[in-house]
C-alpha cells in the first residue's frame, strides 16, 4: 500500500484533485469535475475524474462516504504522514545519539550543553 500512496501523486490530474481536497474536503464528483474543467481540464471526462479518484482511494489518500444519494469525497493525510514519519526516525535517532545521556557522568558539567565545550581553550597551557 505505501508503494501506492507515492505512485497516487504522481499524476497531475490526481495531485490537481488533491489541491482541491486540500481547499476544502468533502466534495461530491460533480464539485470536483467543475473545478477540474473549469481550468484547463480539457479531454477529461467525468468517468476519467472518477478513475482518478477510484486511485486515490486505493492509495488511503481519499475516502468516500455516502450521505443520502450523494457521495462525498475527503482527504486522508495518515498514509503519507506514516510513510514520512517512518523516514524522518532515523534522522531523530541520530540526532538523539550525538546528545549526551541524562545519566552520564559529562552530562550535568558546566558547559556539557554547549558545542565545542570538552575543545581545550587555546589560552590555557599545559605543562
């Protein structure tokens, strides 16, 4: 499924529904194919919207629920959030390992926290 959720924008007509989403959630097909023709959306038929939509929907990007005889379409963030957050821990943990411990010995010395502090003054000599 993660495969999907990056192949899912990749298309422009599919990233142009998104943007819509984005502006406001919740719209029907026929609010999202006004929008889409309305710019330059030429050779797009409804049921081309509707196979782009169907994509986004497979990829968790977009929802659909009923209301009555209407279907409304919403924006789901989390599969993209999931993928880049599982991405983005590694960087954390990195950063996390360069900082010293709370419970090593160095960590509650004057100046610990501050970078290029253990760095001998270039005054002081040794004998």
């Amino acid at each position: 499924m993660e495969e999907g959720v990056f192949k899912a924008p990749a298309d422009p007509t599919r990233r142009r529904i998104l943007d819509g989403l984005v502006e406001r959630d919740g719209q029907t097909l026929f609010e999202i194919c006004s929008r889409l023709l309305s710019g330059d959306g030429r050779g797009l038929s409804r049921q081309a919207i509707s196979q782009h939509l169907a994509v986004l929907e497979a990829a968790g990007l977009v929802h659909t629920r009923r209301q009555g005889r209407y279907k409304y379409h919403d924006l789901d963030t989390t599969p993209l959030e999931r993928a880049m957050t599982r991405w983005l821990r590694p960087a954390e943990a990195d950063t996390l390992e360069a900082a010293p411990a709370a419970d090593s010995p160095d960590a509650d010395a004057p100046g610990a926290d501050v970078p290029g502090a253990d760095v001998p003054d270039a005054t002081e000599r040794t004998p």
